[in-house]
C-alpha cells in the first residue's frame, strides 16, 4: 500500500487526509478506505481514496470544480 497515486498528468500530491472510512464490519461487507485531497501537476484539486483491504489500491472518488 505504499505505492505513489497518479492521475492522467502524472502524480498526485497530497494536500489533506486521510480521513479513514470503515463501516459494514458488522454484515461482513465491510469497507475500509483513507480519503485524501490531492492535487495534479496541473493543480487540479482531486477527492481520492485508498482501499485499505487487499488488493488495495488508488481510487478517483471526485474532481473539484
């Protein structure tokens, strides 16, 4: 999980977070993700999360307009 987020301009800095998500533990489709605020090379500010559970990984959650 400590690989670098990269978006279509290449990678990402990131500005706040995490802020960690872990809900549905109780049902067994629990999810555990830490969001982020980051920003391009090209400073386009980006919402985005990690995927704590395997296989983990970078996500795109939202862009700010």
């Amino acid at each position: 999980m400590g690989s670098k987020p990269h978006y279509h301009d290449g990678p990402l800095s990131l500005i706040a977070g995490p802020e960690r998500i872990e809900s549905g533990w109780w049902d067994g489709a629990d999810v555990k993700r830490d969001y982020f605020i980051a920003q391009t090379p090209g400073h386009s500010m980006l919402w985005i999360y990690r995927e704590r559970k395997q296989p983990g990984g970078w996500y795109l959650h939202g862009i700010f307009g």
